[in-house]
C-alpha cells in the first residue's frame, strides 16, 4: 500500500500532463471509446485525477471507499461503459503510470498497480451489473412542455421512457440533444404524478453549456437523456414528528417544491414554513403556485424575500438573514436548497442558532451547476 | 498552523508549494505582504511542473537512444531501429494530446464569449427594466400631481359657476384637463409600444437565430 502511495505522489507531480496522456493513450489504442467523452476534457481530466487521489488516500479504510467505487460504477452506466472498457482503461492506466515513472517502475510495482486495478474494477462492474438488474442505465426523456418564467429561468415538462420512481426532492443528471456527453443534475420540482411526467426548473448561468441549451426555446418537443433518480435531500424517514423549514434559493426551490407536495399528501401534515428568496421580485418564479397553496393548508406558512429591491412590499435582504430574523428553527428539521454560497451560510446561521446537525438536510453535489 | 511548512524528510513536490502556509510575523515586524507571495508562488509552482515534466521526456529519450545504440551494438546489419513501435505511440500520444489541447482552448473561449454576450444581455435589460421602472414613475407621480391640484382647486372653487365666464372658464379648464390626458395616454402607448417593439425584435430574432442553428445541424448530419 505505501509502495502505491509513494509511487502515485510521484506521478502526481506531473499535474495535467498525466490525465492527458492516460486519455491520449487510451483513444489511439480504442478509437471507439472517444465518443463515450465530450469535445472537451478538461474537466474530465480533472475528475480523473480527482477519483485517483480519492482512491489512493482513502485505500486504507475500505468501507467508504467500497461505497464510493460502487457510485462511481452505478453513474457510469449512463455515460455507456460496459465491462470491455474496463479492461482497455487499467491497460492505458499502467501505461501512463510506466511512463511518468521513469526509472522507478519496477516489475513489482506493475504488479501491485495491476492487482489494485483489478480490484477497483470488479467492485465497480459488479456494481454496475446489480444495478442492471434494478433499472435502465438511461431513460428517454421528451420534453412535452416549455414554459418560459422570467429572463433566465424555464419550466420544462418531460415525459420519461419507461416510468421513472423516485423520492420527491431527489435529482436526475439530464443531457441535451445539442451538447452530447454533458451532464448536468437537476432535481423534480413535484412528488411523482400519476402521468408520469417530470417537472424541471432551469435557470440560465451565464456560459453554462448545459442550462443554456435546456432554456432555449428550442428545447421543446426535443428529446432528451435522463440519468438515474439520485440524492439524499428527502424527508427523514420514518418520519421525525418535528415541524419543517424549507429554505430555497432561486430554482433550488425545485426539490422542496417536491417535499412540500410530499408533506402535503400526508394524514396530518406538520407546520412548514417556506421561505423563498431571488434578487429581485421578477425572480420569484413559482409565487403564484406557491401562494395557492399557502391559501389551501392553513399547516404552510411561504414567505418570498428579495435581496436586490428595497421597493419590495415583503421582506428584504439577504435570505439567510430573513430566516434567521423571522423565528426560532432549532426545533425543525430543515432542508435547503439554492446556490452554495446561500446554502452554506443558511446552514451555519442555523447551527449558531441552536440547530442540531443532523436536522439540517442539504444536498452535497453541485445541482446549480452549470 | 496545522501543516508544517517543509518537511525535511522527503522531497519537494509542486503541490506542496500551493499548500505551503508560513507563520505570520508578530503584529508590528516586518514581513511580506502575502498576496505576492502567494503569486509568486503559483508561478513557481506551474515552472516546476513544467521541468518535471520536461525531464520526464528527457528521460523517455535517453531511454530511446540507448535502445537504439544497444540495438546497433547487437544487431550489426539493421539500422532499423531509429524509432521503434513504443517511441511512435509515444510520439502519437502526445500528438493527440496537444490536439485535445487546443480543443479545450476553443471550447473554454467559445463558452467565455457566450458568458459574456448573456452577462452583457442581463445587464441590458436590467437597465430597459429600470428605465421603464422610472418613466412609469415619473408619469405615475406627475398625473398624481395634477389630479391634487385639480382637486385643491375644485374644493377652493366651491361656489358654483354661475356666470357665463366662470362656465367657459369652467369648459376651459376641462378641455384642458381632457387633452392633457389624451397627451399623457398617447405619450404611455407610445413608449409601451416602443418597448413591446423591441421585445418582439428580439424575440424574432432569437426564433431566427434558432433555425438557423436547427438548419445547420440538418446540414451537418446529411453531410
């Protein structure tokens, strides 16, 4: 193990060198591999790099790192890696260690390169067969509605081939017809309906690939591909008995939209105070729905908050500021979901404030990514 | 300080340089200011990457002339080996390699320019909104004026017009009023309109651009 360690440390050296020419390596030795990857690479390289050093440091304790190769198995099935590509990786991955290491590689090092390989792709492929078993690597999405909101955010409507279950608050990766091979997770903005189909709230980021294909007009009655429902932003269950706060930032109102129509079907809901903030009022998108809703059950309580407009009849400033002025959460469970920067700075308001850790539920992987 | 900042036993690697943390000088002493240290040290940072991994393909070199003198010593009749089958794949991978390079550069400028042109388009309308915002206040706080004067006036002017000359006065007043909105009705449609115009422009515009890119997609797949 530590011969493994000290070997990688020293071909980590060479930075992006060696990504590069791991996947240069691996294209000229199988062509057809190339079209599993978007044009671009750069940040493909870095996840590479990323799971390596991952695997590396954590090759110690066993249980976590199982888990993650599982993940890792699991989401590359949609990306359409099948047992073969297994095998033509771990040979341009000993490839590119030879070549980095220069005098140091040694017949023995090969070895234990190899057989940590090995391992790291049967946890992996046996993962991705069990989950073979369980639920398509993809579903065919087609996009039957198209609603533009304000300026930069869209509501799509897509219908999924074969039906998909999921848990309200829960997110799919979503690629677009016109940029192949770029993921992007975004999460149901409703609990599972009985027709099937999944709402999505897209907010345009400037230069982002992804969002910016799925809020053009031209989205509509496109097809697109939808990964496996994923996250663990979902009501605790069994159900803890306390009261709720949902914190949503812009479109990070999508999964607690979900968890709210959750909450609502439920025998005797409890209390849910909503609170929903954007910059400016033209960026409350869903206001109106979320406003009925407050009319119909007296248990929620939504309050809209801008940070940009003084002139706003409601309340103003920053929304983690609101929530902390507007009452006392310690004894809620709350879910939050927006930006990060908004999301960090709520959680650690509501951890001064009193708020156990284990109440607060985020979500840890980058829904508003571009 | 949780790292120490140089570890003597083994040696320097670039990362270390990017994570290194000094400690402060005591309050009133003389020190470095931190930020051009911290540049300075990135740009040590990208050089030694760069010798490491030039002396890396040095060494891919020596290692290629070495076989291929070893080759010559051995073989005596062919001079084949200037450049074996590794050193070629080598040589391919890193031509690859430099392709996809150049690839990403056009891709990351090709998305910087798109975040810049929405950047520019979200700031535009931001300044069209608030424009509009205080031209309808403006109007908003002017026709306000006017309806108090109106009224002040009416409340003062209680007795009612009797003689001839208070009511053409009177009808005076009210025709005045009457074109005054008139003008400030036309004067709104007019500058609503202006804005609806340009919003469908530019959603023409987009519809346009749209095809365009749907036609040239077709194009590309016949081809």
């Amino acid at each position: 193990m530590a011969r493994l360690r000290e070997s990688f440390a020293r071909v980590a050296m060479h930075g992006d060198e060696l990504p590069l020419f791991f996947y240069s390596d691996l294209f000229i030795k199988h062509p057809e591999v190339r079209d599993l990857f978007p044009i671009s690479m750069a940040v493909q390289r870095s996840h590479l790099v990323d799971a390596l050093v991952k695997i590396v440091s954590q090759v110690d304790s066993v249980n976590e790192l199982a888990a993650f190769l599982q993940g890792l198995g699991r989401d590359h099935r949609k990306f359409g890696a099948v047992a073969d590509h297994y095998d033509a990786v771990g040979a341009s991955l000993l490839a590119t260690l030879e070549h980095f290491s220069g005098p140091a590689w040694t017949p023995e090092l090969a070895a234990d390169w190899q057989a940590a390989y090995e391992l790291i792709a049967s946890v992996m492929i046996a993962s991705a067969r069990a989950d073979e078993q369980e639920r398509p690597a993809w579903w065919r999405g087609t996009v039957v509605a198209y609603e533009r909101r304000t300026f930069d955010v869209c509501v799509l409507s897509v219908r999924p081939e074969p039906r998909m279950d999921y848990l309200p608050g829960q997110s799919v990766a979503i690629e677009s017809p016109s940029r192949p091979k770029l993921w992007r997770y975004y999460s149901m903005a409703s609990a599972p309906r009985r027709d099937g189909l999944l709402e999505f709230h897209v907010r345009l980021i400037d230069g982002g690939a992804v969002s910016m294909a799925l809020t053009s007009a031209a989205i509509a009655g496109t097809e697109v591909r939808l990964g496996p429902p994923v996250g663990a932003l979902t009501l605790s269950r069994p159900a803890s008995g306390r009261d709720i706060l949902l914190v949503a930032g812009s479109t990070g109102l999508a999964p607690l939209k979900a968890i709210l129509e959750e909450v609502a079907a439920a025998d005797q809901p409890p209390r849910v105070d909503l609170f929903f903030g954007a910059r400016t009022a033209d960026g409350l998108y869903d206001l109106d729905s979320l406003e009925k809703m407050a009319a119909q059950y007296p248990w929620l309580t939504v309050t809209p908050a801008v940070s940009a407009d003084s002139r706003f009849a409601g309340e103003t400033g920053s929304l983690p500021d609101v929530v902390a002025r507007c009452g006392d959460w310690s004894r809620r469970d709350a879910y939050l979901a927006g930006p990060t920067e908004m999301v960090q700075e709520t959680v650690a308001r509501l951890a001064t404030a009193g708020m156990p850790q284990e109440q607060i539920h985020i979500e840890d992987f980058g829904w508003s990514e571009p | 300080m949780t790292t120490a900042w140089f570890d003597e036993e083994s040696r320097l690697t670039p990362d270390e340089l990017l994570t290194v943390t000094f400690p402060l000088s005591r309050l009133g002493r003389r020190g470095y200011e931190e930020e051009p240290v911290q540049g300075f040290l990135r740009v040590v940072h990208a050089e030694f990457v760069r010798l490491v991994n030039e002396r890396a393909s040095l060494w891919q070199e020596v290692q290629r002339l070495r076989r291929r003198i070893l080759s010559g010593e051995a073989g005596g009749d062919q001079p084949s080996v200037l450049f074996g089958e590794a050193d070629a794949h080598v040589h391919a991978v890193r031509i690859l390699s430099s392709a996809q390079v150049t690839a990403d550069r056009y891709v990351a400028d090709a998305q910087a320019y798109s975040s810049r042109v929405t950047e520019e388009a979200r700031l535009r309308r931001d300044d069209i909104m608030r424009e509009a915002q205080q031209h309808s206040d403006m109007i908003l706080e002017e026709a306000h004026a006017r309806a108090r004067d109106a009224a002040v006036t009416a409340l003062n002017d209680s007795t009612p017009p009797q003689t001839d000359r208070e009511r053409r006065a009177a009808q005076a007043e009210l025709a005045y009023l009457r074109t005054y909105s008139d003008v400030y009705r036309a004067h709104l449609r007019a500058y609503t309109e202006g804005v609806l115009h340009s919003i469908e422009e530019w959603e023409r515009k987009e519809a346009a651009s749209v095809q365009e890119l749907a036609q040239g997609n077709d194009r590309r797949s016949i081809t």
